[in-house]
C-alpha cells in the first residue's frame, strides 16, 4: 500500500465514523453530552498534543525482540453448553466459547495497530490462531474503535468466511459496515442483546475513542458481559481503575471469568487513566468478584508502550502475591493456548 493509499484509508475511516455519529441519535446520560462521550467522575483522558509530544520526546522504552516464535498448542475443540473456552489469540483478541457458541473479540489480525501501513506499532508474534483454525463464528465483539481493537481488514476477512453479526459500542456501525459486516448493532452502557442463545452486555469502562485527529471520543468504549449456559465472563478491554468495576461485580455476582488488560501502562503519568498496570489489574479481579481471570493486552504489538515485552507478565505475578492470589486465580495464556472451565 502506497503512503497516498494509506492516508486516503484514514480519511475514509474518520469519515465513516463521522457518518455514524451525524446518523444515529444518542439519549443524553451521564456520559453523553450531545456531541461527544464522556468519563464519568470528571475523569479526563485527553492528554493532548503536547502531552503526546512530550511523551514521544522522552520515551526510553524497553527494547522488543524483533519476532517471537509461538508454541504450537491444541486447538480449540467444541464445547458444551455448560463450558466456557477461552484461546488468547493476542493483545486483546480471545475466541471465546460459550453456550455452545463461539465469538471473538476485537479482532485484529493485521501487522500494525495504526492507520497506515507503513508505520505504528508492529507485531511481534503471528496470531494465536490463524483465520483457517478458526470454528465458524456465531459473533463478533468489538469493544471501541481504537487500531488495536477494530481493524477493517480482520473484519473484512471474518466477513468474508463467516457472515457473523457484530455487536459493538456506540458510533461504529457505519465503520464496520463499511468494512463488510452488515449486521451490527451498537449498545450503550448497560443495555443487553441476545445472540444465538447468549445474553451480551455492554459495560462501562475508563478510556476514550478516536480513529483520527477529528474524532475524538464521537463514539462509546466499554467491555462485555456474556451470559449463557449459566455462565457469565466478563471481557473488559481497554480501561484505567476507576468505580465501574464494583459496578459490575454487582450487577453480575459470579463471574466465572474475566479477560482483563495487563499491559500499555507506561509511562504511567500518559497512561494511568486509560490502562491499568498489573497492579490495578488483581484490583479489578478482585472488585469484579471473578472466580478466575486471563491477562491480555500485552506481549504483541512493540511501540504501544514503554514497558518490555514480559514487563507485565512478571509484574502481575508480583502483584498476585502480594494480595494473596495463586497462578489459577489470575494468569496469563501463551499465543494459541486455550483453557476450558
């Protein structure tokens, strides 16, 4: 893809994204003002520009290996109605199975997390599971419109193979279906959908939005809730600490399983109040009630954040010690590993 292409794709995606928002009408509320959501509590995580220059002019980050072989593990086998499959496919990316159904989340399978092909962080690690090893795919969650969490050529691709419904944050249908999916349905905080016998909620988090310098937070951010076979997991993508989580434990006692970001944490003073560290991580364990919770969003993408490689692996095993907790509490899946509860 030539620079002008690439440039031309970003500007196709903000308009995209503009079009949802001039389109779709969304209730005023608590995060909502009319024309751009918002963080509850006054929290802001609009560093700006100069924050972003700063950070960029001071980065010393660990340095990444250049590419990291996965492990070959077993794949994915069907699973029963009273299970649930998780398979870390990378950074933010499971294929979960849940009442006998099968979704992904945020899929991203490209080389880079950026708008342009050329530039933005780079993959070290290929995906857990390549689009072939994948079941045939009854949904795809998407849980805000960041490059690491939405890109239109996964989503193109899994369009192509599978016809599967999205459900996604506020603002993104026109985006993803400018990328090929057409049946999509967008949640505000809190509302449910069902989908092929699964209760999908979508939940608060601490974070922000934009797919460009014109766009920002024109659409929602949030997690998933996922209900079935009388099981619930609970799939947070992208968040800082914040009171949402006690919110959640709350409105869902007994989460079996939680997916919750370990990694993109330095420096803290840019990321603290959209990522948590490994620390706030077991916090967030602990807050939602979960009998067990994975790690994610780490170890794929080198550039996204300061922090080496295996920096958030060996942080949280420190904080899982600390409070009390044991590996099967709270741990990490290699590259392709799936763990059945």
């Amino acid at each position: 893809m030539t620079r002008r292409a690439a440039l031309a794709g970003l500007a196709a995606s903000v308009t995209a994204t503009g079009m949802a928002r001039a389109t779709t009408p969304y209730p005023l509320s608590d995060h909502y003002d009319g024309k751009r959501f918002f963080n509850t509590g006054g929290v802001e995580t609009n560093k700006g520009l100069g924050a972003l220059l700063r950070w960029q002019r001071e980065r010393n980050p660990t340095p990444w290996p250049d590419w990291v072989e996965n492990k070959p593990w077993p794949k994915p086998q069907p699973v029963g109605q009273g299970d649930i499959s998780v398979t870390f496919i990378g950074h933010a990316c499971f294929l979960i199975g849940i009442g006998g159904r099968w979704f992904i989340t945020d899929p991203v399978y490209a080389e880079r997390a950026s708008p342009v092909s050329f530039a933005g962080p780079k993959r070290v690690r290929a995906p857990g599971l390549s689009f072939d090893d994948l079941p045939r795919l009854d949904g795809i969650l998407v849980s805000h419109n960041h490059y690491d969490h939405l890109d239109r050529d996964s989503l193109r691709e899994l369009n192509r193979r599978f016809q599967a419904p999205v459900v996604t944050s506020l603002g993104n249908k026109a985006l993803i279906r400018a990328s090929g999916p057409q049946v999509v349905t967008e949640l505000d905080w809190w509302q449910a959908h069902m989908l092929a016998g699964v209760e999908i909620t979508y939940v608060p988090a601490q974070h922000f939005s934009a797919r460009g310098p014109f766009d920002r937070n024109e659409t929602l951010w949030g997690g998933f809730v996922l209900r079935a076979g009388g099981r619930t997991l609970y799939f947070c993508a992208d968040s800082g600490y914040c009171p949402h989580f006690r919110e959640i434990g709350r409105r869902f006692p007994g989460i079996d399983l939680s997916l919750i970001p370990i990694g993109a944490y330095e420096p803290r003073w840019f990321m603290q109040a959209m990522h948590v560290n490994p620390e706030e991580a077991v916090q967030v364990h602990l807050d939602v009630g979960s009998r067990r919770s994975i790690g994610m969003h780490f170890g794929t993408f080198a550039g996204l954040t300061d922090e080496g490689i295996d920096d958030p692996v060996t942080a949280l095993a420190a904080a899982r010690t600390a409070h009390g907790l044991t590996e099967q509490d709270f741990g990490t899946l290699d590259f392709g590993q799936t763990l059945v509860i």
